[in-house]
C-alpha cells in the first residue's frame, strides 16, 4: 500500500505539472492509413472531382509527402465502383463527386482516412477552394481542435496547389511550408483523479490480501508434514474441530487485515475509500481474505510437503496477479464477460476463483468512485461515490464501456454489485466444504483414507450403535488368524491364547498384516514387502509388553497400525470392545501414544503443551494446572517448564513426549523408543514414572535398549522379518533361547591356570572355555550342565583346593537371546 501511494503521488506530481513555455515542434507529413485491424486494407485519401488539374496537385501532394515520410502515396489512376471490395491499400484515390467520397465511407467504416473535394475557378485571377473530410471519433489532447494528421493533410494540399502554379511540382520553385506545433501553456488542475489507484489498484490490495493465503497454506502443510495434526488427532482431536478451528483464528485474522486496509486506504485519501462507505470497503475485503483463506484449506489436501506449499502458493499468487491485473485494470476488459457477445462458461468458471469476484467488486467500486477526466478542457470532474444502496442497484451506463460494431452498439448486462459478495460467500462455503471432505478421502503418506461415501454413513452423524462396540464372539468369528510355518511354541500359545474368548484380556491382535504394494500398468496388485506379518497378541491389564526387533523388523510399523496411522492390510485388532477396523475414531480416544519423532511445537513450553493436550483430552479446566505439575514434576522438567520446546535437548523433548501420551490417563499407552537421546539419570526418572504409571493399564513399548525390556517389560516380544519370533518373560527367554551360564574364575598365579583347567574339565565337562587372560578364566556353562553347576560352585567357594582366587557367575543376557534369535531368522 505504500508502494500504491509512492505511485500515486508520483502521478500526480506529474498531472499537476505546469509548463509555462512549451517547445515547439516540426508538423510531419500525412503517415500511412491503418484499417480497423492492423494489416486490413484502407484509403489514405479520396479526392474529387478527377480533373488534369486536381490530379497534378495530387501529385505535387504525393511527391512533397514522400519527402517528408519516406512512404510513397502513389495517384491511383481511376476510380473503384463505390460498393466495390476493397483487396489492398491504396494511396490517394480519384472520386468522380463529393457524393461518392460520402457513400464509399459509409460503404468501407474504419478503412478511408481523408477526402478532399476541389472546387477550382480559373479566373483570372484563379480561385481554389477545397474541403477536406477528416475522421472525428477521436480528437487530440484539447488544444489541436483537428489533429495533427488533418493539420498535415491541409498544409501538404496548400503546398501542392502553390507548386501546381510553377513550371513542375519538382522543381525548385516549389511551394514549402514549414509549419512548428506548439501546445498551450498548462496549469495545474484543482483536482486530480486516482489513476494509478483505479488501474493498478486492484492489484495491489490483491496482494495484501494474498499475504494471509500464503500463510495459512504454508502453515497447514507442515503441520501436516511434521506429523503435529496427527498426533493430535490421536490424542482426540476430531477433523471437524480442527478446521473449525482454523476458520474461527483466521477470521480475526483476516478481519484486522481487512480493517488495517480499508484504514490505511483512508488516510491515505485514495478516492476508492474515501467516497466508498466504509462497511463496503470492509466488508469487500473481509470476504475476499476468508474467501483465500477456505480456497488455501481446499489447495492444502492435496499437498503433503511444506516446500511444495511454498511453490503452489507462489503458482496461485502470480496467476492471481495476472488475472487481476488484467481482466480488471479498464472497464472495457472487466465487463467484457457480462457483454452478450461473451460466452457465459468463462465468466461461470472464473466466479469459482475469489479473486475474480474480489476484482469484479473493486470494478463496481472504482467506477462509481473515480469520476471523469474532459479531455477536451483537461478537467477531473469526481464521481457520485459508492453507498450502501448502490449495492443493489446496477450502474448507470453513462460508466459503462460500449461494445459491438457496424452500427450495432450495446453496454454489457452487469449484475447488481452485491452479487459479489453473494459469489464470495459461495466461494468461502464451498471450499471450506470441500476441504473437509477432500481431507477424509485422499490417502495421507501413511496411506490411510476414508471411504468417498464416508458421510452416508450414520455413524458419521452420530447414528450408528453406541460407542462403536462389538460382541466379542461377532468379532472373533469375523478375524481369522490361521497357523504360520515354523511358528514359535510361545507365539503359537500367545495366538490360541488370543482368540480364546474366555481369555481375561484387554486387547487381542489377531493375524495383523502390513504390505507395501503397487499396481502395473494391467492394474494388478504386486506386493513389494511385508513389513508385518499376521502378529497375534493378547495383552492384560497393567501389563507392559517390551517389543524388541532390529531396524525394519515391523515394531513402529505394528504400533502405527494399532493407534490408526497406518491403514491395516488384513487382521484386526479388539480394544476393550471396538474393533480397530470399524471404530478408529473411539479407539483413538482410549490412546495415549508417544511416537517415534518427537512432535513438538517449538513455539510452546512444556506447560503450554501439557495444557494443550489435556483441553484435547477433554479434561476440566481446574484440574489442569495439577496434572502439569504431577507431570513435569515426575520427569524433571518443571523447572524449564517456561522454556520454549525449540531450546530442549533431545532427551528433554523425549521426557515431554513421554508425558504427553500418558495426559487423560488412557486406559492403552503406545511408547515407541520413549528413552532414546535420555541421559542414565532421566532414564530412571522416566522407567519410574512408567512403572507406576502402567498399573491398570496396557503398555507397549518398543525399544533398542535391552537394559530397559529387561527392567520394565513384564513380557518381551521379539520380532524380526515382520514375524513375532519370540515372546515371555525376560527369566523365561533367557533359560529357553540363552547359553546357560557365564562362570568366571580367576587363579592365584600363573602357574595355576593349567591346573585349574584340568580340574574343571572334571567339574563341567561340557563347559567351553570362551577366553583366558591375564590368569583370568571365562567359561560357558550349556544347560546341559546345570545339574553340576551346584557341586562346582561349592568346590568354588571353598577355594577350589587354592586354584581359585576370586570368581562370579551370571545368566546369559537378554542381548545374547536377542542376537541368537536374530542370526537364526537371518543367517546372512
């Protein structure tokens, strides 16, 4: 806008500029005809009567003009019949009579410049008279009443008619006049119009308006993109609130950007505010900023990166930009679409696009706002101004372009103005519609969608059965898990355990199944990998299940289908009565699931966030400042609980991530490597907390760190290959799948390390020495040999007849039954 007024100003520093001497300048010779279309054909002179003698002042004419534009107007040498179809251009053309000259013009509109009728008396002395016919429709800047074409004509005719006197028109006696142009000295006027702001002012508040679109648009994406949406989603937010949402912030957004425009628009005194009534103004712009808004919601569904945001939004900025400034920068072109010559699917089309409706209301506006300029005495005269009532009434025609030709002229069929609104109001319903609707259908990267019918679905409304439960026999019947090859015993048992209906569990997972797939150009569905393969798993109350697995086993992928984010390829799982298939929605707000990545807003603390999350939660106001401090308090985080999140350490981010799935206290909590990037001492903080806090409750956890399985898990699952290999209590994987025992000694010197050896050949004669250093001996004890691990360590602790000095002995360790299960599965 500042830019505007800088234009403005410079315009009219140069409208209200005097020139007290104006230069003076050469007249130019008659310049060439132009027919309606640049290339038609055209008469640049008729004259009559076609005599000798007005021939030879033709000819003096043609020869004298050529001097003066190098362009050569050649004597044609009869006249055409006066009906006749013009096939080229021609120079200077005989007429038998004045009429003729009339008649040929009406016959050939836009394509004869001049005529000229002679009347010659010889005399003596001789008398030459002439009249000279000149075209009208557009006149000079008010102080040449002819212009300068038909000066040129009248000076090159007297010329001509001097030089016919003398010996030849070539020669030297030949007549010249040297005529010098000279405008009227200018004042300023009074008063000027707005003309950069009537031009190019549309475009201008376009931009500011497009500011906000580009914002919002940019803004939705990342969230999107970083996962922020989803995670609030899954910890209770409804699509439905989330848009709603952003239309309720950004219309106070909008409306301070309308009203800091309409007041800047005032004081700067720009005709199109100043004499507009100003809830017009405002209520122009409110619209028009809602309008991009709700068309930002509807462009966002389809995009999932935020640097693609940036380049679509800078796509629709600059074709936005071309079309206002444009289609609306004259009234000629603005109201072209209303002219009946005009196909109404093009201006039917455009009214989808706000910022032709935006561009149609500024017109209407500008108008009735910036008055006329009389180019004859150079005077502005102001225009009536934009009221309330004009809003509904159509505009005069005395402002309005005429279009046709021939003859046939007519003024375009506008609508009231406050149709623009209306189509605005349209634009913002529409497309606030569309985007919720675009949202639930188009797959996410995730690939999970919902159905294009989502909404005849009386669930959807609020109609289907309470709560979205199932029988659990209903359920059971409807999954079936099958029998893998080579299944583990404990996984088999786990599966019969889990779709044993008189089971005590809180939730069943039964044959779930991920697959990545494509189809080729036939369309046939080609599976690219099985990320999960048919886990089956029941899980009980105040239980915490530990699942362990290397990089790509199916562990995030197995907790992503289970809290909604990925959709299921087949298998199902049963939450406390709801089938994840059928009830993601209730489901999801039973969840509590603290993912991979951290999701964060870095502008908020920790306090903000756990406030956040609770309103999601639906938790009273009052017992919100409580359940902050409970929680910081518990992970070390309350006293930078005012730091903004982008200042926290990666274990920090981790401990608030941690807390923020447990808000709500939902009866299922999804941990997903919750301590990586913790420090020892947080990491103990963090393992209290989930002990207490896994009481009543279902627990998973994945997890790198065999320290933490071992301490929290009250079973251990180990996948790999997409499969559940494994699955117990930590004592009970370590005796089944680990080595046995380690069996340490250590012998007072040197020399007793044979002799120690040869002795326990006798104690544990399938224990294998795994290394001997520094009189140090470590053994593996099979469980071959577990009877005799008690006689050995008696004889040990006795002293070992002075062989032994200092020893120890420990279980085979849950990263040795990992790494064992592990080689097994994957041999390469």
């Amino acid at each position: 806008l500042l830019l505007l007024l800088i234009l403005q100003k410079a315009n009219d520093a140069l409208e209200r500029k005097t020139i007290a001497r104006p230069e003076s300048y050469p007249l130019d010779g008659l310049a060439p005809c132009q027919g309606r279309v640049r290339g038609d054909p055209c008469v640049n002179l008729l004259f009559a009567p076609d005599t000798p003698q007005t021939r030879q002042i033709m000819q003096a004419f043609s020869t004298k003009n050529q001097e003066r534009t190098g362009l050569a107007m050649n004597v044609e040498g009869s006249a055409l019949p006066v009906d006749s179809r013009l096939d080229r251009s021609y120079g200077i053309l005989p007429a038998p009579n004045a009429d003729y000259i009339y008649n040929f013009a009406l016959n050939h509109p836009n394509a004869t410049a001049f005529g000229v009728e002679f009347t010659i008396e010889q005399g003596p002395p001789a008398n030459y008279r002439y009249q000279v016919w000149y075209n009208n429709t557009l006149s000079g800047n008010g102080t040449d009443l002819f212009g300068h074409q038909t000066l040129a004509l009248v000076r090159g005719v007297d010329e001509a008619i001097f030089s016919s006197q003398g010996l030849s028109p070539t020669a030297a006696s030949a007549a010249v006049f040297d005529v010098q142009l000279k405008d009227w000295p200018t004042v300023p006027p009074l008063v000027v119009a707005d003309g950069v702001v009537n031009q190019f002012g549309c475009l201008f508040f376009f931009c500011t308006q497009m500011i906000i679109f580009m914002t919002v648009l940019h803004t939705i994406v990342q969230e999107r993109e970083s996962r922020q949406r989803e995670r609030m989603e899954v910890m209770g937010l409804r699509p439905e609130i989330y848009w709603t949402s952003w239309i309720i912030s950004n219309t106070f957004l909008a409306l301070i950007c309308a009203l800091v425009t309409s007041v800047i628009g005032l004081a700067c005194r720009f005709h199109a505010f100043s004499q507009t009534n100003f809830a017009v103004i405002l209520i122009t712009f409110f619209l028009f900023a809602m309008a991009m808004i709700c068309f930002a919601f509807f462009i966002s569904t389809f995009l999932h990166r935020a640097n693609g945001a940036i380049l679509v939004g800078i796509f629709v900025f600059i074709v936005g930009m071309l079309f206002v400034s444009f289609i609306f920068s004259s009234t000629y072109v603005g109201y072209l679409w209303w002219d009946s010559a005009t196909a109404p699917s093009a201006r039917i089309v455009f009214m989808f696009l706000p910022f032709f409706n935006f561009g149609k209301m500024y017109l209407d506006i500008s108008v009735l706002t910036s008055g006329k300029l009389d180019v004859l005495s150079s005077t502005y005269t102001g225009g009536p101004g934009f009221h309330w009532s004009d809003l509904y009434r159509n505009i005069d025609n005395s402002f309005l372009p005429v279009y046709g030709d021939d003859g046939e002229y007519r003024y375009p069929d506008l609508p009231v103005p406050a149709q623009a609104w209306y189509f605005l109001l349209m634009n913002i319903g529409l497309y606030f519609l569309l985007a919720m609707y675009f949202d639930r259908v188009i797959a996410t990267e995730s690939g999970r969608r919902e159905s294009y019918l989502f909404f005849l679905n009386p669930r959807y409304w609020g109609w289907g059965k309470k709560g979205g439960q199932v029988p659990l026999a209903t359920w059971l019947s409807s999954v079936k898990p099958g029998s893998i090859p080579d299944e583990d015993e404990d996984v088999r048992r786990e599966r019969e355990m889990a779709i044993d209906p008189s089971s005590p569990v809180a939730v069943r997972v039964v044959g779930l199944r991920k697959e990545y797939s494509h189809r080729n150009f036939i369309g046939m569905r080609k599976v690219d990998k099985v990320a999960v393969d048919r886990t089956t798993l029941g899980l009980k109350e105040g239980e915490l299940l530990a699942l362990l697995g290397q990089n790509g086993a199916g562990k995030s992928t197995t907790m992503n289908m289970l809290s909604g984010e990925y959709p299921v390829t087949s298998g199902d799982a049963y939450f406390y009565g709801r089938s994840l298939r059928e009830s993601r929605a209730d489901i999801r707000r039973m969840l509590g699931v603290c993912p991979q990545d951290d999701i964060l807003f870095g502008d908020l603390n920790a306090e903000e966030h756990v406030t956040l999350y609770a309103g999601l939660k639906g938790l009273p106001a009052q017992g919100i400042p409580e359940l902050v401090e409970d929680r910081l308090k518990a992970v070390k985080l309350w006293n930078v609980r005012k730091r903004p999140t982008s200042t926290y350490s990666g274990g920090m981010k981790r401990r608030l991530s941690v807390i923020i799935s447990t808000i709500g206290d939902p009866p299922i909590v999804f941990l997903d490597e919750p301590t990586t990037g913790m420090d020892p001492m947080n990491r103990r903080y963090v393992w209290k907390f989930l002990e207490r806090f896994k009481q009543g409750r279902v627990v998973i956890l994945t997890t790198h760190s065999m320290e933490e399985a071992d301490i929290l898990g009250d079973r251990i699952a180990i996948m790999a290959l997409g499969r559940l290999r494994a699955l117990g209590n930590s004592v009970h994987l370590k005796n089944r799948f680990g080595s046995g025992y380690r069996l340490t000694l250590v012998a007072p010197s040197a020399q007793a390390v044979p002799e120690l050896q040869d002795r326990m050949r006798t104690q544990l004669p399938h224990a294998h020495l795994e290394d001997e250093s520094a009189g140090s001996l470590i053994y593996q004890v099979p469980t071959s040999d577990l009877d005799q691990v008690p006689s050995c360590l008696r004889w040990v602790e006795a002293g070992g007849d002075g062989l032994v000095k200092n020893w120890a002995i420990s279980q085979a360790t849950l990263e040795e039954v990992f790494l064992r299960l592990i080689r097994e599965t994957n041999p390469s």
